[in-house]
C-alpha cells in the first residue's frame, strides 16, 4: 500500500466517518480483500468468514474473497496471513483455537508465528458457549451429579474432537476442579466424537453450542453445565458449572479477525469499526444467532489484551495438564 493511496484513504475516511454505510475502505484498483481460514469450507469459521466477506463486498465495492487453508492444526494458513504484506488486503477469520495451537505441538515441530508477536488483533466477531453434554443412559441431569458418580466410578471417560481443543482443556479444568477423574478420550474431529456418545460407547462429550442444540432439542444429548462466565442467551436454563459448584471451569469459544504485524493502526481501527458495524446488522445478527454465535462488538484494546491473556492462560494450562500433540 503506497502513501498516497494510504493518505487517500484517511481522507476518504474523515470525509465519510459516521455512516454505516459507507465504503469505508478503499483498495487498490483490481486488489481483492482475502479472508483467510485455516479450516475446511463449511465448518463455522467458514460460515462466518463467509457472511462478513458478503457484506464487506458490498461495503467496498471490491471483490472480497474466502480462501480456505487447511492443516498442521490451522498453522498453515495462520502462517500464511502473518507473512502477507501488512496492507489490510489479507485478513485472518479463527477460532480461539489460534491461541491455543501453538502451545500442543509435536516434538521437533517448527514454531509457527507468535500469536503476540506476528499478528495485528483486529475485531472479536462472535463467541459461542460451550457445553459439558452426557448420553441419557448414564443417568445424571447435572455437573454435581457427574461429579459426585465420578468419585465412586472409576473408568469414566469424555470425549472431544482431538488434544488441546478447548473441549479436552475444558474436560481437564473439570477434572482439576471437581477432584474427579474423567478420562479423555481425543477424535480426529467433532463428528466421529459425537457418533461413539450417540452410541453409548463414551458417555460424555464437551461441545460448542451450535453443533450440541439441534442434540439437546431431539433429546438425544442432556445439557450438564455450560461451560462459560455466564449462561448462554440461547440456552438461558442450562446453569453455569461455577454456579454448580465449579468456579474456574471456564472455556469459551470466541471468533476474530486479525491482520499481519505491521498493519497502520489507523488502517486496523477503522477495519475494526467497519467489522463491529457489520455484525450488529440486524440481518447478520440473525444469521449469526441461526449459527449458535452471539456477537461481540467489544473495543479493539479489549481484543488485543483478550488475545494476550488467553494465549498465556492456554498456555499454561496446557502445560499443567500436559496436553500433547496427537
């Protein structure tokens, strides 16, 4: 990005400062905005990446596109945004799982890009609570009951989509928490998980809200706790486990944006403000609640500091739990 287009830019900015609609970034002629995912299409980070890109095209009247980049545990297309010119053409759509990755590596693996360090915090989207489900058949309504079955019931297990997902660090925080201990059962993804709990073979499973409602509304899955601050607006009976009795039982599952290191902070705070308005859309919001998400338009310092401290909190725990690579 040259200087007269940035100073272009800002003026363009200044001149249209208060409207929701304007086309509030420019770019350069012919230069598509990327949104990278680190993820196969159709997960959630897709989806979501996909209704911001809908939107930020018409805004900008410039071609915005989702470019899917799976593997080595979303470090590849993560890496690929860190190395890209800090010019707010290529954008980072993750999961939290991004702060987490880097910490469950293999032995002798490369480190990817700092979280911290190698990345430009731009807007928190969404988040989604997460839950703490069980199969009927082991006869508990709640995180209590679980825990007071657990201590006289050795061999019980949980399962998640894989090691150091926040479902397993979950799984273990209630474990630390609860003086129980629950085995982990890891899967190489959510829906091989949720198959062998619907068939009774491992009786508990931690999962994030949009793929558990559609299990609690058929009655097929029982909702135990969730597993966040406060309960979820979209599931308002399903208590807390710290009101249960279980205070530090805390994961939550939030989706943001970032930029490569570098990017102008005038550049990121106006994409940052363009981002907050997109997703208090009535339409968005709406799509955004049909996906299991609420939306977060926090300020960009309170994402930055977000970012920092659950990479160090993750970290830490994953180190004090001794989560490894599979």
């Amino acid at each position: 990005m040259t200087r007269p287009f940035l100073l272009q830019l800002f003026a363009c900015l200044a001149l249209q400062a208060g409207s929701t609609h304007a086309q509030t970034m420019p770019t350069a002629p012919g230069k598509p905005v990327t949104l990278v995912v680190s993820f196969p299409a159709g997960g959630a980070p897709d989806q979501i990446a996909r209704l911001l890109a809908q939107q930020l095209q018409q805004r900008w009247a410039t071609p915005v596109v989702v470019q899917n980049r799976p593997g080595a545990a979303g470090h590849l297309g993560n890496d690929s945004v860190a190395r890209a010119e800090a010019d707010g053409h290529t954008l980072l759509v993750t999961p939290n799982t991004f702060t987490m990755a880097p910490h469950v590596l293999a032995p002798g693996a490369k480190p990817p890009a700092h979280v911290v360090n190698d990345f430009t915090p731009i807007a928190l989207v969404s988040s989604s609570a997460m839950l703490l489900l069980a199969h009927p058949s082991l006869g508990v309504k709640d995180a209590r009951e679980l825990a007071r079955r657990a201590k006289v019931t050795p061999g019980m297990t949980y399962a998640s989509p894989g090691n150091g997902t926040p479902m397993h660090i979950a799984g273990e925080l209630f474990n630390h928490v609860a003086g129980v201990q629950i085995d982990h059962v890891a899967y190489r993804g959510t829906s091989p998980a949720i198959s062998d709990v619907l068939g009774g073979h491992v009786k508990l499973v931690y999962l994030g809200l949009p793929v558990a409602k559609p299990l609690i509304d058929s009655g097929k899955l029982l909702p135990l706790a969730t597993v966040d601050k406060v309960r979820s607006s979209l599931l308002p009976d399903v208590p807390t486990m710290a009101e249960q009795g279980f205070a530090g039982v805390e994961t939550d599952i939030w989706f943001g944006v970032y930029g490569p290191k570098g990017l102008p902070a005038g550049l990121a705070d106006n994409l940052h403000q363009t981002l907050n308005e997109v997703v208090q859309m009535p339409q968005v919001a709406t799509q955004l609640k049909g996906m299991g998400q609420v939306m977060q338009p926090e300020t960009r310092a309170f994402f930055v500091e977000k970012t920092r401290a659950d990479y160090h909190r993750y970290g830490a725990l994953i180190k004090q739990f001794r989560i490894m690579a599979d």
